[in-house]
C-alpha cells in the first residue's frame, strides 16, 4: 500500500480523480462537541443514502459517532456523464421522492415531462442537475446543509453545526487499500470503547448489515468482491475485521491509556509496527489526512493524471505495515480539506 500527501493547499483543495475510485469522507461536529445522538445519527443515514443515491455514489460503509463521522463511497464519475434521461430521473425521485426541488420549481413527474418532450429548457435542466453529481465535494456540501437544516429544525438552533470543511482520501477501489480502509471505519467504535465486536454497533456499515439492512449488506458485499450477496458475506467480513484484532489488542478507554499504548501507536505511525493488527486497532492518521491511498503503481498513475509528482525532495516510501510487502508503503502525509 502507498500514502501519498504532502501537496500544497491550493491542489489539495481542488483533488478530483475522473475514474473508479473509492474516497473516505470525514467531518467532525462544531468545538468538537458530542452533539449527536441516536435520532441525529438517524437522521444523517437517511440523509446520506438518498444524497448518495442522487449523486451517483455507491456507500461501502459508514461510521457516525457523537462528534464526527466517516463515509467511504465508491464513485465512478463516467456513470454521471453517460446517464441517461431515465436514470436521470430515477436519482432525482432517489432524493426528492414526490415533494417539489425548490431551486427547480419541479417534481419529478414534471422533470421526467419536460425531459421527455426535450424542449429548450430541458438541456438546462440536465446541466444542473448533472453538475450536482459525481463529485464528492457537492455530495458532501449537500449532505451536511441539510443535516444542518434539520438539527437546527429539530433543537431550535441557528448557525453550523459543523466545524471546518470535511477531509477526503482517495482509495484505490477493488483493493486490500479498499477493505483496509473499510475496516478501519466500521472499528472505530472498538476503538473508542463502545463495543467489544463492531457489529453491534448500529450506526456503522458493518452494525447497520447485521441488523439486516439491505443497502449496508450491498456495501460490504462489494467491500468483499462480490456482486451479489452472498450467504456468508457477513461471516468473511467479521472474519476480516476479527483478524485486526487479538487477545491483549483491545482499545483501552481515554482514562486507561498507558505509555505502553501511546509508543505502540507512535511506533505505529512511524511505520515500525510489525503486526497489521496492532495498526488497525490504533489511529492511523495516514487513512484520513494522507493525498491517496494504494499500490505503488496506482498512486504514481494518480499523481500522473494530476500532473503532480509522487515525491518530493527525494522521499522515499516507507513500510506502514510490516507484511513482507513491497507495495505497501507510506511517505509524508498532509491533511487536505476541500
């Protein structure tokens, strides 16, 4: 696996990857305040999955905790250029359901009217709303405008509620870098103390698929490789993410830390753990602050798109886990807001 960061403000702001890929989204709560209960987190899971499904945006896991949140989706922005008028309409029905787009004046059986009959109106229509699509930084705009919208309905609020622009890493898809990241998003919860197995956890992916949610089992299905869902894909998952953990590994609570657990994970983030296990049970900066996240080549090829260097200053890429693997690397990373 390679990290790549270290790129001034002024790119990081603007990252945009034109193919496949997989982008790990977070965003943390105003002062760091634990403002979110279970009928917020509720509501954010309701709001996440019509907005992703509108944008073209295929969730693989998610985790909403008391101050932050993470969501990794998949995105592949050719499927919004291709959409047709149809599909069009199927994402717009996706978020709005029968109730009137405000900025449009319209619902979706006007939209699928005025598109059908093609008239001089239609193509601006189509611009509009495909602009509002594909791209992580409006899903993520839109996403917490109307979570904030509603908080502030429900409490009697006004002003943010979030406290800075979200923060994106890009994945390379169908990957270990894939399932790696995807783990280390659904045991966020272990980590924090709240659960011993994340899966009962009911705000994250891997909770809300063992509860039998349909849309979450979809998503680690593909975080798994498979298209379809399988019978055991929950198994192979809990497998997965078991594998991260160990007899003596457990996170011990904020009033526990030790000396011992603080130089395992400077140790870690230093690339000198020797046990991927040890890695995925502490917090890995390097999955939420690093440029990208994959293979050597991928990352190059990334960096080459962009027509950015991979290194600078003659850095050269070193090991975050020590597996027996020359593909998995890690240089300076740096945290990038869009």
């Amino acid at each position: 696996m390679y990290l790549s960061g270290s790129m001034s403000r002024k790119y990081c702001r603007r990252l945009r990857y034109p193919r496949l890929a997989c982008h790990h989204l977070i965003s943390r709560v105003v002062q760091k305040r634990r403002l979110m209960d279970e009928e917020a987190m509720e509501a954010m899971r309701h709001i996440m999955r019509s907005q992703a499904a509108f944008a073209g945006m295929e969730v693989l896991t998610y985790c909403f905790m008391a101050n932050h949140f993470h969501i990794f989706v998949r995105l592949d922005p050719k499927e919004t250029e291709d959409l047709d008028d149809v599909g069009l309409v199927g994402r717009f029905r996706a978020l709005y359901g029968s109730t009137r787009c405000a900025s449009l004046g319209l619902d979706a059986d006007d939209l699928e009217v005025i598109l059908r009959h093609n008239g001089n109106a239609a193509e601006g229509i189509r611009r509009r709303l495909k602009a509002r699509m594909g791209d992580v930084s409006v899903f993520m705009r839109e996403v917490k405008t109307r979570f904030t919208l509603w908080y502030n309905q429900k409490h009697g609020t006004v002003g943010t509620f979030w406290a800075e622009r979200f923060r994106s890493v890009i994945v390379e898809a169908d990957t270990e870098a894939q399932r790696m990241v995807a783990a280390y998003i659904d045991l966020n919860p272990v980590r924090a103390g709240l659960v011993e197995d994340a899966g009962d956890y009911g705000f994250s992916g891997f909770g809300e698929a063992c509860a039998g949610g349909s849309a979450a089992r979809r998503g680690i299905a593909r975080i798994e490789g498979k298209m379809t869902l399988a019978t055991k894909w929950h198994e192979r998952y809990r497998a997965r993410l078991c594998s991260r953990m160990s007899p003596g590994m457990r996170p011990l609570r904020r009033d526990q830390k030790t000396a011992e657990e603080g130089a395992r994970k400077e140790e870690m983030m230093h690339g000198t753990v020797v046990a991927e296990v040890s890695g995925l049970l502490s917090k890995i900066r390097a999955f939420s602050e690093s440029w990208v996240v994959g293979s050597v080549a991928w990352a190059e090829s990334f960096c080459a798109t962009n027509g950015w260097l991979g290194f600078r200053r003659g850095r050269k890429p070193k090991p975050l886990v020590e597996n027996g693997s020359a593909d998995f690397a890690t240089v300076a990373t740096v945290a990038k807001r869009h």
